[in-house]
C-alpha cells in the first residue's frame, strides 16, 4: 500500500476536480460550418460502443456564444501591418497524374535592393479575412474525393510504398524546394510524414522529418477556468500568422467538442490533440473509470472532425511507474500520469498499448498520425536521461515498427527538461531505437531556474537537438509552469522557435536557409532600415525598437543607429575604407582595403597620434 501512495502521488499532476463533463453529442448548430461527409456504417456502428449517458455536474465555464455575430469579427493583425512591404503570393502548380492544381503559399518581401528586388519567404499563415463561420476553403477535397475507396489502406505511407506521388506529396516538395519523388520516398521509409487527415480538407500540407526544414508546433486550448471558444479562433490566427507549422489543441475544459470543430474548420495547418484528455471528461475526470471503449469512442470523434495527429502515451507501461519513484518531478506529462494512475489503479496493462492494433486500424482508415507520447519524459534537469524516460523511449521503438507495418506514419516525442551535455544522447537513442522516424520534441528546457523566460531556456536546447536531427519542435512560452498563455505569450514562444528551427536549418546547411540571412545583413550593411525590419522575423518590433531613440523618416536614411552613433558605426567606417580605395583606384580587394588603412595610417601619425581632432580633415585629395 505504501508503494501504492507513493506512487500515485507521484504520477498526479492536476486533480480530478478541475474535469469538466464534456457535451457527449455534436450540437446541430455547428451544421453551418461542417462538411458533408459521407461516412460508412462501419465509423458509427461497428467501431463506436455506445456508453451509458454520464449526468454532467452542475459546473459551468462562461464563454461568448460562437454564433453571437460579435464572434464573425474576430481578426488578428492585419497582414500587412505584421509584415509591412510584403504580399501573400502563390505559385501554381499541376498534380501530373490528376491534373488537380496546386496553390502553393508564400510571402513575397519587396525590398529596396536594386540587385534582389524581393525574397521569397515558407508561409503557413493561411487565407486572410476570412469569417470563422465559413471555415477556409476546402482546397483538398477533390484531391481526397479522387482517391476514396480505391486502396487498401488510406494512408500517405501507404501511397508512398505503391510508388504514388499525392497531391500533398508535390504540394510539400514544391514548398520545401525540393523534388516530389524525394518527398515520397522519405515518407515511404518512415523517416518523414505528412500529417494530413482526409476529412481535414482546409489544410495546406506541410512536410515533418530531418532532412525538411525543421518545423515548429504552437500549443492551444481552453481550460476549466479560463478561455473561450473565440479566444481560441483568434489564438489559432494568431499562431499561423506567426509562423506556427502545427497546432495542438490541448482544451481540457467545457465545450470541448465545439471549440476543436472550431479550430478545425479554419486551419490551414496540421492541427493534432491529445485524446486521453476528452476522454477523461466523458469519465467525469476520474482516471479510474477509463476504458477502452471511451478511448476509442474518442479517436473516431476525433477523427471524423479532421484531427490531422493524435499524441497518445503507449509506451506508459505498468513496469516502468515504479521506475520514477526516486525522481525528483515524479511524472510532469498530464497524459503520462492519466495513464500511469490507471494501470497502478487496476494493476494491468496501459490499455492503448494492449490495443495499440486497433488504434492503428482507425489511424490507417482516415490517415491520421501518431506521434508516440513521451508521458514519462523527465520534468526537471535533475531527472534527465534517466530510466524511465529511456524504457518508454524503447517502447516508442517497438511502436513505431508495429505503424509502419500497417503503413501508418508516426513520430516519436521527446523531452522535455535536459541539460546541454545531456542532449546528443536522446537524439542518438532516438535515431537508433526508432528507425530515424521523426523526433518532436519540447525544447528541451537546459535550466530549470528561469520562470517566465523558459521560452529562452528551451529554444536553447530547441536549436541544439535540431541541429542534431529533430524534425519538429514543440514550443515552449513565457508561461510555462505559471499559467495559461495569452496571444502574447503564444507569439513570444512561436518567435523563440522559429530562431532555434531557423538556427538548425542554417547548421544543417539546409538549401535557401542562408538566403534570408544574407539579405538582412546586406541591407543592414547598406543601411537600408526598411528592408532591415521587413526581413525581420518580428518587423514591427525591430522597427519598433529602433525608433525608441531614432523615430521619424529622417532615421530610415541615417548610415548609423544609436548604439555607436555616427562617429563610432563599424559598418560606416568600413564603408568609408571601401570608399576611399575606390576612389584612389585600388578596387574593392583585400590589397586596396589593406593601402586604404596604411593612408589612414599615416595619416593618423601626421595628426600627432590623435584620436579626436578639433577640426574635420579632408581625405577626398
């Protein structure tokens, strides 16, 4: 019994009193913004087990009604004033098997640069201005209508391994930049994959695996105590806005079923959940009354919404909740402790490990990812590496295997809170133990003494274990271990990540990762502010720091800024050195800066050794 206590204790991380009972049907009202999917009797009769009607508590969160009009207003910032001088573009292009067009986006910088008029930016932020009782349009119905009922399995693995190329195959290849059938064949190998649920039709594919640019997830949702449905619309705009490649929606309060059709219907991104958490409602929050049939009753929900991934923790086995005794956070993961609470609880086996199969067979008939859960990952810097972490990091192994034999895509999630020694291990154990599918991790953390700056601590070992093979990264905020993340907080995360996943492209030596640097550096080196705070990965906040001390018009066109002021501007004076052997007919080479400096040299000598003088001298002669 004491182990029993001990144990438990551990694994907790929120009570059961915060759950809410969730909405157990589909309201009607939610027709306006659904598809009409056609869904065979077997998605409703022969795969969801009907549960007794749980009586909801009296509990109640306020929330705005959706369908009050103010809801159709909600807007993020306006395009053009977050990135101010650039465009929504797309390019065309032509499935060759189907004939099916393709709109590929992107964001155009125009800049000032006679040599390179604009720079061609990887855009996830989706259609603009567009009411949240519309949804986005559904760009991928003809391709997923094309290919119904016509294979045995509906996976894009599946595809890859019969030699196929998808739509989203050369979608992703032609914004990655690279080729269709490269695409395909790291899918079919199982070290990339493409999150893409076909009842998901708004989505615009997007590509996770080590040899992509590495991608970033932003994390929403409601809880039991605060948010709302349209909060978390706006949140969802917000996050692609910014440059979110992924979204979880992690809502563990009311209205859960409605607030995930809401965010489903106007993403352009892969959106994925955590379904453990919904199905806990369906329980009244007891951990204890979980089972098998609610589970999987809460998969095929899901699914039939569009849910692109789903994290579930199956590698949470009975025999490895004792290994975290000794630990100094216990269990941190809230799906790892649901888990780990009902196998000590009943003292059998974690249920979606035993069904693992059948869970396969549902992902499989909607081609939904899986990304392995990591509920044991460590939740502080003193656990990491340790034990537990790396048996359930094993048992993802054996999962992964277990997908792809029935071609279902997967990825495997890490920690977590790992110092910077530590990190080339998880990522050598992770290649090795499974098969170099892709890695999504959540930082890691390198220090666990900076509340309210994790977004820093983690987007450290972020850029550290991207550089080393991680293909996604979850993104950590302000808030992390404080409280829920405003939109604040959540652009705050999305920019810390997208330096790190921007950091690894560039030591991967990733094709075009170089590119943007290089034009923001040319432009600072020439002065040009604009395109300076254009090119930025937050333009309105570098521009908005700049003109804290040089505000106006005239500042755009000053060759200094006020750091060094200018007397003191580095890049001035080597301008001037450029100048000066230009105009003595030396050239721009090594040689001609080198008898540059040699004249100012002398000339320095000549003026008794000083650094400043009372007068300005005439060098032009």
């Amino acid at each position: 019994m004491l182990f029993r206590s001990l144990a438990v204790a551990a694994a907790l991380c929120a009570p059961s009193s915060l759950a809410f009972v969730p909405i157990t049907q589909s309201p009607s009202s939610l027709s306006s913004i659904r598809r009409n999917i056609a869904t065979s009797p077997i998605d409703a009769e022969a795969l969801v087990t009907k549960e007794a009607n749980i009586k909801p508590t009296l509990r109640t969160k306020p929330t705005v009604d959706p369908f009050n009009p103010e809801f159709s207003r909600i807007q993020s910032v306006p395009y053009n004033d977050a990135f101010p001088n650039s465009t929504k573009e797309y390019k065309m292009a032509v499935h060759e098997p189907t004939g099916h067009k393709l709109a590929i986006p992107f964001r155009r910088v125009h800049l000032e640069d006679p040599d390179m008029p604009h720079l061609d930016l990887y855009d996830t932020s989706g259609p603009r201005d567009v009411n949240p009782h519309d949804g986005l349009p559904k760009i991928r119905k003809e391709w997923v209508d094309a290919r119904e009922g016509k294979f045995e399995r509906y996976t894009q693995m599946h595809f890859a391994k019969l030699g196929m190329i998808t739509e989203e195959m050369q979608f992703v290849a032609e914004r990655e930049g690279v080729s269709a059938t490269f695409v395909r064949d790291e899918i079919a190998r199982g070290r990339a994959i493409i999150t893409s649920n076909k009842n998901h039709l708004e989505l615009e594919p997007q590509i996770i695996g080590r040899m992509f640019k590495v991608k970033i997830n932003a994390n929403i949702g409601n809880s039991a105590i605060t948010s709302s449905i349209e909060e978390e619309v706006e949140k969802l705009q917000w996050s692609t806005l910014w440059g979110a490649d992924t979204l979880m929606d992690l809502s563990t309060g009311k209205h859960i079923h409605e607030t995930r059709e809401w965010i489903m219907r106007n993403s352009p991104i892969p959106v994925g959940t955590v379904p453990i958490y919904q199905a806990l409602e369906k329980v009244n929050g007891i951990a204890e009354d979980l089972n098998w049939e609610v589970f999987r009753e809460t998969l095929i929900e899901q699914a039939e919404q569009g849910v692109d991934y789903f994290t579930i923790h199956a590698g949470v086995l009975l025999r490895y909740v004792p290994t975290t005794i000794n630990r100094m956070t216990g269990i941190v993961s809230r799906g790892g402790s649901i888990h780990a609470k009902w196998n000590i609880f009943h003292h059998k086996e974690n249920f979606a490990y035993e069904h693992w199969d059948e869970i396969l067979d549902i992902c499989a008939k909607y081609d939904i990812a899986l990304s392995i859960g990591d509920g044991l990952r460590p939740g502080s810097i003193y656990d990491a590496n340790d034990e537990s972490q790396f048996a359930e990091l094993f048992t993802q192994g054996e999962l992964t295997k277990r997908a792809w034999a029935k071609d279902v895509q997967v990825m495997n999630e890490g920690p977590g809170h790992v110092p910077l020694h530590k990190i080339p291990e998880n990522m050598r154990k992770q290649l090795d133990w499974c098969s170099e599918a892709p890695f999504y991790t959540l930082g890691p953390l390198t220090t666990d003494i900076a509340p309210g700056y994790d977004h820093i601590t983690s987007a450290i070992g972020a850029a550290n274990i991207a550089a080393l093979g991680t293909a996604m990264l979850c993104y950590v905020t302000p808030k992390e271990h404080l409280g829920l993340p405003n939109r604040d907080d959540v652009k705050a995360g999305i920019i810390a990540y997208k330096i790190a996943a921007h950091a690894a492209d560039l030591a991967k030596e990733f094709p075009g990762a170089q590119d943007r640097d290089n034009a923001l550096s040319k432009a600072r080196f020439e002065f040009r502010w604009n395109d300076q705070f254009n090119l930025a990965l937050d333009p309105v906040t570098a521009r908005a720091f700049h003109d804290e001390t040089l505000d106006g018009d005239a500042s755009k066109s000053s060759h200094f800024c006020s750091m060094c002021g200018p007397k003191f501007c580095s890049m001035k004076i080597t301008d001037d050195v450029r100048q000066y052997a230009a105009e003595h007919g030396y050239g721009v080479t090594e040689e001609a800066l080198n008898a540059g400096m040699e004249e100012m040299s002398e000339l320095y000598k000549e003026k008794g050794n000083k650094l400043y003088l009372e007068e300005p001298i005439d060098i032009s002669s």
